[in-house]
C-alpha cells in the first residue's frame, strides 16, 4: 500500500474519533450546564468542555470569552478551529477522498453522507436543534465503524484506520479524565458532593459507560472506580489499557502481514506490558494528573514512530 | 437557425428513426412522473456517491454534479459500424503521425503539413525527436469529440489525444441506467460497456516496457483530490485493481520509477498519467511544478517506463494541426478519410483570416491550443463589444484560433422541465491502442446542452450527459 494512502486511512480515523470525541463532551456540557444547583455551574460546564477538548490555547488566542454560544460555536462549527467537530468531519472525509479505491463502497458513502448531512445541517443555534446535531454526529461514528468492521477486508487499509482510530481514542479517553480531575469542580464545591457526583456521572455518561459502570462496580459512582474503568479496566472498550490493546494487536496485524516488526510495535509493547501490573491505588497515590499527562506524552510518541515506520 | 436533426425524430417528416421504436414507444406509455421520479433518484444516488467534478473558480462548490439525463441517446448497429471504421482509421493514423514527426519527419518534408505548425508548436516536444514509446504506441487513449449535423454521418470535432477524459461518466451512466429501466434494457440490445476497464488493462500492460516482466506494475497517476477530474481518476484506479498515485508517491533512482509503499519502495513499469506534460517532470518541463516527479523523464527517455499517453502526443490534437488530418488519414493510410473534419478556416492564412473577420458574428472561433470550451468565442451569441475584442486578438495573433461555422448540432430527447424536449448533443467514443491494434468502446459519452437552444455542451459550462446506447444487429 502506498504509504501516503495509509497516512490517509490513519487520520480518517482519527478525524472521525475526534468528532464523536467533541460531540460527546458538548453533550455532556449541555447536560452539566442544566443543573440548577449553582449559578455559576453552567459557566463551569462550558469552560470544562472546552478544556475536555485540548483547544483551549487556540479558543483563548481568538479573543474569545467562555460562554455556551462561543464553547459551541468554537468546537463544533468555528472555521479557525482547526480540529471543530465541522473541521473534523470535512478532513475525514477529504482523507478517505483522496483513499477512495482503498475503501469499501459502504464506507465511504458513510463518510460522504456524513459531510453532505453536516451541510444539511448548517449551524444549528436553538439548543434542541444542536443536540440534535451531536446526535448526527455520533450516529455518523457509528456508522463510520460500523461499516468499516462489517465491509472492509482485514488487510493493511483496515489496520491503519482502526490504528487511528485507537490511538485518538486512547489521548481522547485521558484529557476527558484530566479535565476532569482538576478543573471541572467550581471552587467552594465539596469534592464528594453532589455537583462532584453529577460530573462524574456525566463523564460516564459521555463516554456511554454509566451502566458499564454499574455492571463492573456494582455501586455508586466513587472517583477511583470511575478512573478504574477508565484507565486499567480491560472490558470496557476506551480505557486507556483497551486502547492499548487494539493498538498492540493492529500493530501485531501489520507486522505479520508484512513480515517485519519495527520500532512502533517494540514502543507499542513496551506500553502495554506496564497496564498487566499497574493498580489504580498506586496511580492514586502518585497523582493521577500526572500519570495521564505521561500517558498522553507516550501516546504522542507512539504515534510519531508509527508515523514514521509506515506512513512517512 | 433551422429546425436541427433529432437523433429520433430525424427531420420529423418521416418515421422515428431505425433503433428508436422501442424507445419512443416507451417514452408515450411512460407515466408522466415517472421519468422525474428516476433523475431524482439518480441525482440522490451520485450526490451520495461523490461522482462529482470540480468546477476551477468557483469557490463556493467546488464539487458539482454533472447533470445526469435519463433519456437515453440511441445509435443503431450501421450507424456505428461506420462510426467505429472511422475512428480506428483516424486513431491509428494519429498514432502514425506522431511516429513520424518525433521520427524521420516524412509527413513534413512531402508537405502534408507545414514543418513550422509542427515544430515551434507548444506541445511539440523536442525531448521526444527520435525516440520511441514502448511498444510504438503514442496515444493509448483519445476521446474524439464528434458531432452530427444531419442523417449523413458524423463530422469529428476534436481529436483528445492528451488525457482525454469522462469515461467514467459512461461507465457510471450505464450503470444508473441498468438500476433505473432494467425493462427498457430488456428490450434493447444494447451492448455493453464495462469492459472498457479491461481493454484499458490490456492495452497499458501490452505496452509496458521491455524488462518489465510478465506482470508489470501499473498506477494512476494524478494531479490530486483538487483537479476537476479527480473522481474518474480514482475510479479508474479502482476499476483496474491498480494504485492511484500522487508524484509525491513516486521518485526515480537509476533511471526507474519507484513507489513509495508501507512495505519499502516499489518499481512501477507503466504509468497511465492524468497530468499533462508540462507537469510531469520540473526537471525537464516547468521548474517549480510540485504534481510531478523529478527525473521522470530521464527515467522515461532510458526506455524504463512507459507514460499513457505518450509525452508529445499533444501536437495532435492541437487544433491548427486538426485542420490537416484529412491530409495525414491520406498520407499515412492511403486511403480516403471515413469520417469527415467540421469545415475549418486556419486563420494562421491570410485569405482564411479575412474570411474570419468578414464574418465573425456567424463563426465559433477557438485558441488553437485551448481545451474545455475556455477562451472561444461564440459569434452569434456574443455582443458587440466582446466581437470586437476578439477581432483584436484575432489580428494580433491570428495564428493562435481556428474558425468554424456555427453547427446546427443534432438534438435528442431529453428531460427538460419536467417534459421531453429536444436539447443539442454530441459525443465523445474512447478509443484504445495498443500494439499493433486500436479498439472502440461500443459507447461513450453523449453530452448534453440542457439550455434550450444551447449549444454548449461543456461539463464546465453547465452541460449534462446522458448514456449512449450502441444498439446490436
């Protein structure tokens, strides 16, 4: 395969787990700015969200100032955001473009229906009409995965866009639990309260994990377990130890398709082994801020030797 | 302008003509939404399906859909059996002739056609004096634009020996068509298209340079997702089973074409290029050209590759040069020319130029080298100030246009409004050499002009298209 398509299947999935990614965080900051129990609570949701996505830096550098309208119109639609749910969709869909003799018919009508209803869509601003428009955006996820695991050969044009996939998700997946960790909380809110319960169920519930959670802990919703289930739990498909597990055995795939392991699958190991034994008391006790800030610092580092060994 | 030919009708004295009654019978019985209710359908269907075309210089949709009509054009088994005669005749003297220019010079040195036409012309190029593509083949692929002005056969209105394209459109066309009328086909017998790709296949393996095995390594080669073109470029990548490649994927080490792959790098024999020779190669042709590959062209003259269509085969269809292809068909195959050239004043002579000028608002007049329906004028519908703008250029540099007389082009039955009406069309059969042997598409692609009255049939200009059925005996 030619190493520019792979590139490209590579960042179509990652375009498009970014999207589902923004799609989901609004939807939580829509429900989190509903709750009534203080005024400033919804200013608080918003300036979360914002921080959720990693774009603060670039929000701040434009002049803006936190609000619903600005958070929303800046993730999901603004033109000088460059990873804006809208960017997202339209680089996705410009990268299968440019692959489409490597997709399947179904994916890229996927993909393609996807951008063509996002235009449909226009700029929602009534607050019904735009959960209405995150939910078109995590159905067009859906559909993007669904097609790609029900009508794509398993070869190398499969891994590379599940490889993508994995990976945003995994970085995804860590600043959604950083945020929350350290910014979400107003000040003068009791850490064990009820906002702090309801953010964390909300964190949950935006990465469609609030049942799992049930399931697994049987209990109330305690921070260490949500950050179990985040991080080391291995049923539960966007932990950061799940992640790392599609990204080892897609990795795994490449390499014995081609009959060569490089310095992406030795790093991408290397990673995983460290999840078989890790404990979250542990991670706890040594600051789980920190413990995902090296994470998102590997991460980035895998993705650089797998852009290197394959996609350069 | 009088009433024009219908491809049906004829001149709508006498019956409908052969190949149409089923068709036409078809037409009177259908329900009345019916026809609407199916160009819906297949405008839904390519919207969805991103078959579209880039529009340059139009900024707010830069992808467009060309215009799809269900009502198909109909050319019966006699019909074409002259048609395809004439155009293997025409192509294999084109071939012909661009051996002989870049070779020992014949056809110029008899006269056939003037030496300086030829060797100051802009897609004259001297880096091929002498040389000689794998297999003798220069034009792998032309695209003859033909239009019909009466009963009596086709005239060619242009020779596209460069990169000839909307094949795919032919190709999709027919296959929408098979989705939305299945009955209609049952009662034709239409032949087939779909092994365009095959016979495409064929002739690009066939003339793939010594040396390269028994299965050389084909690819696409295109200027990118931004060329107007960029759609049939990946289908046909897709449709050969070969990859679709930038010049950023390609590079040349001693002389040979290397791609590069997730696996290493990958010498690649034949390259079906969608990139015109200016772009090609910065080393050789325009210097800060990025679309192109640096020492293609050395790797290329050193017999390592093979470039459909030939570097050069330009020259031939230039449109000064087309004024002269009775004479090369002659030369080349001593025979008479089976299909005939429009009348064409070659205002590079001084007794053409003023007969230009004396009639200027009745002449469609076109730049020799232009392409796609840009930078013509169209006499009769231009106003004052743009005729005399153009005579300007015309005196300026009169051996840069061609003039022709306004065609009274053919017309079919096409969906207009909701209802049938006439519209004026043309078209386009692709042509495929390899070898020592051409072959024809039973086919190609009927373009439309869906403004009444319109004879501007341009993808780029707003026409449409429409599927083109070759009936069998």
């Amino acid at each position: 395969m030619l190493s520019r398509t792979a590139d490209s299947l590579y960042w179509t999935g990652r375009y498009m787990e970014r999207a589902d990614f923004l799609a989901r965080i609004l939807e939580a900051a829509v429900r989190l700015a509903a709750l009534p129990t203080r005024d400033d609570a919804a200013q608080s949701a918003w300036a979360g969200a914002l921080a959720s996505s990693g774009m603060k830096g670039a929000f701040d550098a434009g002049g803006r100032t936190v609000s619903e309208k600005s958070v929303r119109e800046f993730l999901a639609f603004a033109a000088d955001n460059p990873t804006s749910i809208k960017a997202c969709l339209t680089r996705a869909r410009t990268n299968a473009r440019s692959v489409r003799t490597a997709l399947t018919i179904e994916l890229w009508e996927a993909i393609n229906g996807a951008w063509n209803g996002l235009n449909e869509l226009g700029q929602p601003s009534r607050r019904d009409d735009f959960v209405g428009y995150l939910d078109f955006v995590k159905a067009t996820a859906l559909a993007v995965e669904g097609a790609a695991s029900r009508t794509m050969l398993r070869n190398d044009a499969y891994w590379f866009l599940r490889l993508g996939m994995a990976l945003e998700r995994a970085d995804n997946t860590a600043r959604l639990l950083d945020v929350k960790y350290h910014l979400l909380l107003p000040p003068g809110e009791r850490v064990g309260g009820q906002l702090d319960y309801f953010q964390w169920t909300t964190l949950l519930r935006e990465v469609s994990a609030l049942t799992a959670y049930r399931w697994v802990y049987r209990g109330s919703v305690r921070p260490w377990l949500v950050a179990d289930l985040l991080v080391l739990n291995r049923q539960m498909p966007r932990s950061l130890a799940s992640c790392q597990g599609m990204i080892v055995s897609y990795l795994e795939r490449l390499a014995t398709d081609y009959g060569r392991r490089g310095p992406a699958q030795r790093l991408a190991s290397a990673h995983l082994s460290r999840f078989n034994t890790a404990r979250i008391e542990d991670i706890f006790q040594s600051g789980l801020h920190e413990y995902i800030q090296a994470f998102l610092k590997e991460n980035n580092a895998l993705g650089a030797a797998i852009s290197e060994q394959y996609l350069a | 302008m009088t009433q024009a030919f219908d491809e049906m009708a004829g001149d709508g004295s006498g019956p409908v003509r052969e190949g149409y009654h089923a068709l036409s019978e078809w037409l009177r019985q259908a329900p009345p939404d019916l026809l609407q209710a199916r160009s819906r359908q297949a405008e839904l269907f390519f919207r969805r399906m991103g078959v579209t075309f880039a529009v340059y210089g139009d900024a707010d949709s830069n992808e467009r859909l060309i215009p799809f009509d269900v009502v198909p054009r109909i050319i019966n088994a006699t019909e074409w059996a002259r048609l395809e005669a004439g155009l293997k005749q025409r192509v294999g003297a084109l071939n012909a002739f661009l051996q002989d220019i870049y070779g020992p010079q014949e056809c110029l040195r008899a006269g056939v056609v003037p030496a300086e036409l030829i060797l100051t012309n802009p897609q004259y190029r001297p880096e091929m004096q002498g040389r000689r593509p794998p297999g003798g083949v220069w034009c792998h692929v032309a695209g003859v634009d033909l239009v019909r002005t009466g009963e009596d056969g086709f005239q060619v209105l242009e020779d596209n020996a460069r990169t000839p394209s909307g094949v795919s459109y032919m190709l999709e066309n027919r296959e929408m068509m098979m989705r939305l009328f299945p009955d209609l086909f049952a009662d034709h017998r239409v032949r087939p298209v779909d092994d365009y790709t095959d016979s495409l296949l064929g002739a690009l393996q066939a003339s793939a340079p010594p040396g390269s095995g028994d299965d050389p390594t084909l690819v696409v080669l295109t200027p990118g997702p931004f060329n107007s073109a960029y759609y049939e470029h990946s289908f046909l990548a897709d449709k050969l089973g070969v990859e679709l490649v930038e010049g950023r994927d390609l590079f040349v080490r001693d002389d040979t074409v290397f791609m590069r792959t997730t696996e290493g790098f990958r010498r690649v024999d034949v390259i079906y290029r969608r990139i015109d020779d200016d772009y090609l190669d910065p080393l050789t042709f325009r210097p800060h050209s990025t679309v192109g590959v640096p020492g293609l062209m050395a790797a290329y003259q050193a017999g390592r590759v093979t470039l459909a269509n030939a570097v050069g085969t330009g020259v031939a269809d230039d449109k000064a040069v087309y004024t002269y292809m009775p004479e090369v068909i002659r030369f080349f195959t001593g025979e008479e020319p089976l299909l005939s050239n429009v009348p064409t004043w070659r205002c590079r002579e001084p007794d053409h130029l003023k007969a230009v000028l004396d009639r200027l608002d009745q002449l469609v007049v076109k730049e020799v080298g232009g392409s796609g329906g840009y930078g013509m004028l169209v006499g009769p519908a231009a106003t004052r100030a743009e005729l005399e703008a153009f005579r300007a250029r015309l005196i300026a540099d009169p051996g840069a246009f061609i003039a022709q007389p306004t065609l009274n082009l053919s017309t079919a039955p096409t969906l207009a409004g909701g209802a049938l009406a006439a519209r004026h069309i043309d078209l386009r059969p692709f042509v495929l050499s390899r070898p020592g042997a051409v072959e024809v598409i039973p086919g190609g692609l009927t373009r439309v002009a869906l403004t009444a009255g319109s004879l501007v049939v341009n993808s780029s200009q707003g026409g449409g298209t429409k599927d083109t059925w070759v009936l069998d005996d």
